[in-house]
C-alpha cells in the first residue's frame, strides 16, 4: 500500500501523514478537540432552527390576533348597519367580510376601507358575495375610493411586533368606540 500524502489537521493545522484516508486529525486530542466542536455545531443549529420556528409561529399567531381585533373593531363600527352585501337585517351571526380578500391582496388585510361588516351566508357560502358588495360599497365610500382599493397596492411585508402594534391599536380602538355608543345611550 502506498504511504498516504500528508495533509493538514483539521484542529491544530499541523501536517501530518494520515493512517487512513478518512483521518481529519492529527493525534486523539485533536480528534477530541473536533468531535466537541461538531456536536457544539450541531446543537447550535438545532437552538437557531428552534428559534426560527418560534418566531414563525409566534408571527403567525401575532397576525391572527391582529385580524380578530381588526375584525372585531369592523363589527363594532358596523354595528347599526346591515349586511354589506345583501343588505338584510337579518338575526344571526356577522363577520368582517373583506372586499378584495386576504389573499389576493394580504396588503389590505388590515384597511379600514376595504371591510366591512357581512352576514355569515354571504361571507361563508356565497364567498364574499362580491357582485352585490362593490354596488353597495360604491355607495357606502364612494367610487373613488372603490377604483383604489382596486387598484394596485404596495407590498407590506408585516413583522410580528407590527401585529402586535395593529392587534393593540384596533383593541384601543374598540374600546373607544364602545365608550363612545355607552355615552350616547
Ligand atoms: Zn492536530
Ligand atoms: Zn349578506
């Protein structure tokens, strides 16, 4: 068998003549010495991976409970209204419906302008009831302001902390409108 050719530790960067091809070390110490650092790598990673999914699901707890609050504050403003679609004043539950949805334009998720408050058949079985919601928005808001929820829109790329700022401001919100309609009453 041919003498190996020597190569550089991996650990203390000498030259030495390998016994195996699969030797990275020079002596035991430096074997140790890269076997620690290995498995110190690997936990390390395993920590920022972890860390990683946390903030993921942390950001997308954040936006849900942004969206519960700015839903509710759209419930709350719409209070006296009816369906934005149908129109009905009917008993039963209502939703925060949105006019050009979340997922076609995430970035007017939390506009004002763009939802408002929707009986549960036409937000849930007739998907928004949009043909009968843009007439009625028309005249709610105005063409204007209609044509630029339709138009296009920069792109918002949320944190969790800007979730947890909407998610606090439409809380705050509510609560002043609350305050507002038990004054009036
Ligand atoms: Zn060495
Ligand atoms: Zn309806």
């Amino acid at each position: 068998m041919k003498p190996l050719k020597p190569k550089k530790c991996r650990v203390c960067k000498f030259e030495f003549i390998p016994k195996s091809s699969l030797q990275i070390a020079c002596n035991m110490a430096c074997a140790i010495t890269y076997a620690q650092k290995k498995q110190a790598k690997k936990k390390d990673k395993a920590i920022k991976q972890q860390k990683r999914d946390f903030y993921a699901n942390d950001k997308a707890f954040r936006a849900k409970a942004a969206q519960k609050a700015f839903n509710a504050f759209i419930r709350a403003r719409d209070k006296g209204q009816p369906c934005i679609s149908c129109q009905r004043h009917h008993n039963g539950q209502y939703h925060a419906g949105h006019f050009k949805t979340i997922g076609a334009n995430p970035e007017l998720r939390f506009e004002e302008l763009n939802c408002h408050k929707q009986c549960a058949p036409c937000n849930n079985h007739l998907s928004g009831n949009i043909a009968n919601y843009r007439p009625n928005l028309i005249e709610k808001i105005g063409l204007e302001k209609v044509e630029w929820l339709e138009g296009p829109h920069e792109a918002n790329r949320y944190t969790a902390q800007d979730y947890k700022a909407i998610e606090l401001h439409y809380k705050q919100k509510l609560k002043e409108l609350e305050s507002e309609s038990t004054r009036v009453a």
